[in-house]
C-alpha cells in the first residue's frame, strides 16, 4: 500500500530523473524531509499558490486531500492534467489542496554536482559552541562529537537551537575561515560549530568525510539569512551567498579539538 511519503518520493523522482531516497518513518515529515536531500543539489520546493487553478507547461506536484489522507500527483500542463498518480488518487474534480514546484535554489549552478568536489585536506582553527539559540558563542580547544546530537554543550545537541527541529544537517556546522576575513566577521559571530582552513567545504555536501577520528556526512549548505544579520550585522546576505559554511550530520563518536584534519573519506 502506498504512503504519501512514497507517493511524495516518486512524482519527485519522476521530475528530478533520478530515485530519491525514501524518507524515513520515525515523525520526520516527508516533504521536509525530501526539501533537505533537494538542497544539497541546488533544488528546493516552492509552495503553489492557488493550486486548484495552476496552469503550467511543465512538470508540478499537485497534492489532494483524499477520504483518509493526502495524496501526491505529478500535473502538467495549461492547463493540467495528470502525469503520473502513483496512489491511484485523482479523480474527476477532485480538490487540489497545495502544490509544489522543483526549483532550483541557483540558476547558476548544476544541479547534479553543484559544488563540486575534493581532495584536499583542511584543518579544525577554531570550534564554538553555545547553551542556549541565540546565547553568545565560545571557544574551546577540544568537544565530544554525539551522533544523532550534535556537539556536547552547544545548543543544538540540546535540542533548543533556533533551527533545531527533525531532519538532516542541525547537528553540526563548519565554515571558512577565509570566508569570515573576507567579510571581516568574527568566528562568533558567524554562529558556526567549526571553523576550519584549506578546504573547500561546500564540496562536502552530500559526501562522507572526516574531522579528527570523527565521521561526518555534509547534508547542504549553511546559506545567510536574516536571523544571522539580525544577530550579527545587516548587509552578510549577499558577501555570504555559497560561503556561509555547511551543514552535517554526525556519524561517529569522537573528540574533536583545535588542529585536527578534515579529509573526505573514499
């Protein structure tokens, strides 16, 4: 029987040409789920205003409220019909609750490899971490690396980060250092985890790699927003656009501490 997650996951699949991974089946909601694994290739999920009247000749996620649950359906068209209804949902006037479009995040770049790749080696310069969201971060010379946590003390293996919530990439953040010079930020307030040197970290998205002994998968990039001017400084938008750092999951357990190596693994 099929799920809306698998539903989801195939009319994605359809549209991106490739098979998505399934998303997991412990509270993560799918379409979160599936926007994370999109970010890491230059694509994100754009709400459809309106959706019940959306005219488009191109390919569209239409989702429908059925008897017991939503349903997702491939649309195209002006105006749209179906294209793929993995769940067997659509029916004559049936109504389309909201809908989604894949964009991508970047018109510049790939959507396949759009950071490129790696083999160069880095260096752990600096680590922070902070209790609370919003609390001033510190330095330490070394921290114990928590699978499924994050870093011991910070506030995001707490729980009670700003953007704490299920899902890929909160458990830790690395930026570089020659990103924050350039913009004249200081580590703190950058409010990143690692602050590392010598390696191309928007490369690690979507690859396993190591800091120190411990094992780390990038999940997609730690982009500036506003909360980040508005706790720091205004104008960070536009210098940071690509540099802002990345976003990971821990693997392994491990210290991490002031000089270790970053290397992909391969």
């Amino acid at each position: 029987m099929s799920t809306f997650a698998s539903e989801l996951r195939d009319c994605l699949s359809e549209i991106f040409g490739e098979r998505l991974p399934s998303a997991p089946v412990d509270g993560v909601d799918p379409q979160r789920f599936f926007q994370q694994w999109l970010a890491g290739r230059n694509l994100g999920l754009v709400p459809i205003d309106s959706a019940g009247s959306f005219a488009w000749a191109g390919l569209w996620v239409a989702l429908i409220r059925g008897a017991n649950r939503l349903h997702a359906v491939v649309m195209f068209g002006s105006p749209s019909g179906v294209w793929l209804d993995p769940g067997g949902a659509h029916r004559e006037n049936a109504e389309i609750e909201a809908g989604l479009m894949l964009a991508p995040l970047d018109l510049h770049l790939s959507t396949r490899t759009p950071y490129g790749a790696t083999s160069d080696v880095g260096v752990v310069v600096g680590i922070l971490i902070a209790p609370e969201a919003e609390a001033q971060l510190r330095r330490v010379d070394s921290v114990d690396a928590l699978p499924g946590h994050g870093l011991d003390g910070d506030r995001y293996a707490r729980g009670t980060g700003t953007f704490s919530a299920p899902g890929r990439g909160y458990e830790l953040t690395l930026v570089e250092a020659d990103a924050l010079d350039e913009v004249d930020l200081s580590w703190e307030d950058a409010r990143r985890n690692i602050v590392t040197s010598g390696i191309s970290l928007n490369a690690l998205v979507d690859q396993t790699f190591h800091v120190g002994t411990v094992t780390c998968l990038g999940a997609r990039l730690a982009e500036p927003c506003s909360h980040l001017e508005r706790l720091a400084r205004p104008g960070l938008l536009r210098p940071l656009v690509h540099r802002g750092g990345l976003r990971a999951d821990i693997l392994t357990a491990g210290a991490i501490t002031i000089g270790d190596r970053v290397t992909v693994v391969d």
